[in-house]
C-alpha cells in the first residue's frame, strides 16, 4: 500500500532526508562485535561511513576509542568529541605530518600509515627535526586492490629500518583486503580473510626477525571482517560499512536486504505513463552516483525502492538520477506490476554504497519503531 | 614538470582542495551572455552547480536575479543573499508548497513547476485556502528525456485551466533539453536546440489558442543554450554548468578542456611500479562518483590529471577511485609515458561533471595567476 505523505509519521521530514533504522544498525553492530569477540580480537571501527560522533560512540569498544579514520579532519572532530586512540589508514602525505603532529601533541594517540620509502624518509626527517616520535604503521598489499607493499619485499624490513632510526616507531602492520568485494560465494569470502590474516601475519613476522618488534597487526574489510574463521596473529581489525549495510554488501552476501540501516526518503513528483517510470524528488544529489552493484550479479542501478515503512517493492529500482530528480522503473525483464504510487506519495530507497549515500547528507534521522527519535549530525564535510 | 608541493603558491592548501581558475569561469560566462544577447534573450542562470552567493553575482543579470534553484534550501539561501526572482525548476512536490509560499510572502518573486494534474491541483486547492496566487510554470517534455507532458497533449490546457481556477497563475512553459546530453555533432547539438524552441513555443501557443497568455516560455541546458542559432518565441534561457564546464561537455563538444575552470588539487601519497599506477590523496569524496563520460568517445574515467598549474599530462587519469585514494593510469592502450611524480607532488584533476564534484566541497579556492586569491563558500548542502 502507497503511504501518503500526510498518514505517515514520516510526513514532517523534508523529502530528501536521510533514515537510519537504530534497530538495524545495534543489530549489525552487535553481529560483528561479536563475532570478533568469539575469535578473541577487537573492533576498531571505521568512522568514515558513519561521520558520526553518536554513532562512533555506539561502535568503539569504549569513548576514546580506538578507532580509524580516512582523514585528518576526521581524526580531529572525533578527538574533539573525546576519542583518543586514532589510526590514519590512508597512506600520509608528507605536508600532512605537521598536522598529525599536532594532533598528537594534544594528546591523541594517533598513528600513520606508509607504504614506500620517500614517505618513510619523510616521517624520519621530520621525527628527527622535532626529537619526536610518530608510530607508524607499514601498509602491504594483501591482495593487489590498491596499495601498500607486496608481500616478501625486502623493502618492508628497509621502510621499517628508516623509520626507526629517524625516530619515528614502527608499530607494524596494516593492510585492507579491498579485493574481498569481488568475491562471489562464501567460500571465497573466507578465503579472501584467510589471505588477509595470513599475509599481514607473514609480513609482522619478516619485520620481527629484522628486530622490529611490530605488536600491531591491523587487518580489515567488512566481507573478510564478517567472514574470518581464524584470526591468529591479528591484534585488529578495521571495518566501516557493516554499521549500515548497503546493497553492495547485500550483493556480496554479506548481510539481507533487511539488515540495510540507511535509505533516503522521498516524494513522488510526477510519471511517466507511457513509460511506465515514476519520478521522484531524490537523484544523484540525495543517493549518491556510487554505481557499486553495476557489476554485481543483481544490478540495483541507483537504489532499490521500498514503502515509507521501508519494505521493498518487487523489482522497483531507482533506474536514473539526475541532481534533484529519480526515475523509478521495474528492474529490466521484470514481470512485477508497476505499484500505485500517486504524487506525494513516500518512498525509501535503499542506497548502493552507505559510506558514499550518506556523505550526500548533513544528518542521520534516526527512527525507532517509525517515529523520527533523534537527529545526529554528521562532521562538516571537507578535509 | 612535476611541481613538489614546496614549491608550488598552492602548497598551503590542504589536499585534497577545490580549485576555481576565475579567468576562465569569467570567459566562460562572458561566452554564454553575448550569445544570448545576440539572440535577443535572456540568461536565468542555474544556480545548482556553483551554489555560492559569490559567484551567482558574477552570473546573474543583476543581484536580484533572474535566477534558476534545484531545490527550495537553494532557494531560500539565495533570496537572504538578495535574490528575488527565482524559478524553482523542480516538479513541485505537494508537501513543499508551505515553504514555496512562506518565500514569496518573504517578498521573493518564486515560481514552481508542475508536469501533472495531481500537482496542478494541490497547487490549485492551495491557492484556493490561502487566497493567494502562486506563478507557475508547466513542464513540457521537449526530447523524451525525463519529466513533463507530452507536446500536443490536450493535458496542457487542462493543467492551466485547473491552476487558474484555483486562483493560481500559469506563467507559461518550461523545458529542459537533458537530451542533448547524448548529441554527438555541432548538427546534433544545433537540431537539439531548434527542437527544444520548436517544442516550447508551440505549447505556449496551445495555451495561448485556449485563453491563457503565458508570458514565459523558458528553456535550457549547457548544450542549447551554447548551440542555439534562434531562439524566436523564447523568453530566457537557462543553463548552469557552463560556469565551469567539465570533461563531459568536452566531450560533447560544447568547450574545450583549457576552459574546465574548476579542478581538483591533489598530493601524490604513493606509487605500485608493477602496475604502473600512482596513488594520490584525492578518491571519490573529492571527485564524487560522477561518471559522465564512461560513455562518451573518451573515457575520461574519474577525470583527468594535469600538473599543479593546470596542464594536462598526456592520457594520464584517475583510473579507479576509493573513499580517500585516487589511482592514476595511463588511458588503457594509450603509448604516453608515465609521469615521475615523486610522493609529495601536487596534481590538479579535471572532474567528470562540475555539479558532482563541487558538490563534494565546502569552498571554492579562487586561482588568479597561479595565486589562491579568495575562498568562496559554498551554500551548506542538504535541502
């Protein structure tokens, strides 16, 4: 049934606004907590989904932390809001060093990522100019996604040996096993964490046998993250998405569609009948134009569409996007009925990428049994 | 030359920061208003993909407008910076019209869009409780492309007659050629403008046949607006990303690349030799996931990456993009070479689509002779 605007607790929100499910997302908070906790390692989230400091605190094992972040400006929001053991998980640029420095004269122990040896020369020119230390940690490439180093290069033990006598600390290991998005089974996505675990671990013990004791060794994806059986050796693990979910997530087989904990409300403005398309006041601008589940088996184009009690429509996709316009059409070779959904009708769609849908927007609308209970509000965009 | 961010003016900057050469947006609106001039007709600038006050003072006729909104946030933002004739170019959704009246009491001259009897009701029904008038415009769908009527569609007359008995006032026609998007040619681009007139002159003479004197007819987008050779029966024109131009309308032929006035300031963070790749600081927050010229002749990918004064290296592109990591790569097959781009060089990206990236920004660096002259705000996102 077609929810009008005026019937639905909903009705006071602006259209687009951004939903999030508090029950969805304690739910999947919990599976992973859990799940970590029987394999006896800790969480530390990353905050780069949710930008949320109310959020964050229902997430990190305690308010100061730890947790990772994607930038500086990240880590200094949430050091504002009291977090205090911070990672940095994207490779540093050396003009950034003066900052993460004086983040950590704030006292936050806050902690970098290298994968090469300028920036390592970098970090050693600057900790031996400032008498300083940096702990740093050595990002490897566990699966060829994206960077780090690979695996049983003697540069490992050289980046290490760099910072070090700079002054800089070496803590150990990092990598992400961005490949993991690709795997199509469960099998695969077991093996996906087991090569992340096992290459990390590998990559710790060739430091320690050059002298470096490494006590981190950080590992993380959401798949690898809800799909490791094992995690011997592994001190951390890092993962974002899993809070909210999304439809990639969902295409991979990592979470239902019901465990997705975000969506984007919106009004019907207009059809268009010899098309058989509704158009909708939510486009690239509110969802994003993340096209993450293109390549997947199912392709969800720009969003599946569900009631304003957030239950999906046969086959309703949010086909095309402009800036402040959706086209809803029935999935490609779908025998579904077009529903009856009149101007000013609600409808959720369910986003593709959370970390992505959500940076469109200023706050989360927190729901609890389908009233709005809170506002949070993300950290300001920008860097 | 790769310019190290020591020695760059731009090196203070954060990375990754929005660059905006104003020469070029200056020549760019410069281009647009003496060809519209010529043609006896009007610019009503569509404020969208810049979203600043300051830069909608270089475009618009004088302060107070005319102007175009894609949403009513933008709409209210605009009139407190002294805006006063806006067209909100959105089908209107019903739940909107409190906020769409509560402007035009504030002494803002708005008018809203309606494509459909629904909304020519719910418009009418609140004109009629209110005892107020509310100009509005009614959507025609020129090419296909998204929203409005079908032309020749007795439903015109119908829509007018409805608004007007409500005691509203159908201002006229409204079009907007999105179809152009896809014209390939000068011939394609020329025929998508005459038709996008054509279209819009004969409704308003439909409606004219029937009683109603519709004294606005409006249409645009970047492509026609630039292509029109005629624009007889036409009362203004709008377009909006023509202010920066982006790689899509490259590549559609609508500018060249040296008028691209916006970019995205980058610091290289590493490299994967094997792969021949470059990592930079600079992911999808910073370019949005905008890709607009995945189909074009030229993929352009996630945009196109030129040195830190803004020259293009040859077939170097922002081949994949994650939340904070941009990865460079040759153009598959091209026989350039691969720039020496130490980590710490600072890189400007073209992006896909000017809206989407800016969009992912909260200021405008402002660049005049290679020195960062200003910091333009940008209106703050949401609706």
């Amino acid at each position: 049934m077609p929810v009008n605007a005026a019937e639905s607790p909903l009705a006071r929100l602006p259209t687009p606004s951004l939903l999030l499910e508090q029950q969805r997302m304690d739910r999947n908070i919990a599976r992973l907590t859990d799940h970590l906790g029987r394999l006896g390692t800790t969480l530390r989230p990353h905050l780069k989904t949710t930008k949320s400091v109310d959020i964050a605190r229902r997430v990190m094992v305690s308010p100061s932390g730890p947790a990772t972040v994607s930038t500086l400006k990240e880590a200094e929001e949430f050091a504002a809001a009291g977090v205090r053991d911070i990672l940095y998980a994207v490779g540093i640029a050396p003009a950034k060093l003066d900052r993460a420095i004086a983040l950590r004269r704030s006292g936050v122990d806050l902690s970098i990522v290298v994968d090469n040896i300028d920036q390592a020369r970098a970090v050693a020119a600057k900790c031996r100019e400032l008498k300083i230390s940096l702990p740093t940690l050595i990002e490897i490439d566990s699966d060829g996604h994206r960077a780090g180093i690979q695996p049983g290069d003697p540069l490992l033990v050289e980046i290490a040996r760099v910072l070090q006598e700079g002054g800089a600390d070496p803590r150990g290991i990092m990598t992400h096993a961005g490949g993991s998005y690709d795997a199509r089974s469960e099998a695969q996505l077991i093996a996906a964490a087991e090569q992340e675990r096992a290459e990390a671990v590998k990559c710790a013990e060739q430091l320690r046998a050059a002298g470096f004791a490494s006590p981190v060794v950080s590992v993380g994806s959401t798949p690898t993250a809800h799909f490791a059986r094992d995690l011997t050796g592994v001190t951390e693990v890092r993962a974002g998405v899993f809070v909210f979910f999304d439809l990639v997530m969902a295409g991979i087989g990592v979470c239902s569609i019901d465990d997705i904990a975000i969506s984007v409300l919106s009004s019907v403005i207009g059809h268009q009948p010899s098309k058989n398309q509704i158009l909708v006041d939510a486009g690239w601008m509110a969802m994003s134009r993340d096209r993450g589940t293109a390549n997947q088996p199912v392709d969800q184009f720009y969003g599946l569409v569900c009631d304003a009690a957030g239950r999906p429509y046969p086959d309703l996709i949010m086909r095309y996007a402009n800036q402040e316009h959706g086209v809803l059409e029935l999935r490609p070779g779908s025998t579904a009925k077009l529903p009856d959904l009149p101007v000013g009708s609600l409808v959720r769609i369910l986003p593709n990428h959370a970390c992505a849908t959500s940076a469109q927007h200023s706050h989360y609308n927190v729901i609890l049994d389908g009233q709005v209970v809170a506002k949070w509000p993300r950290i300001q965009p920008g860097w």
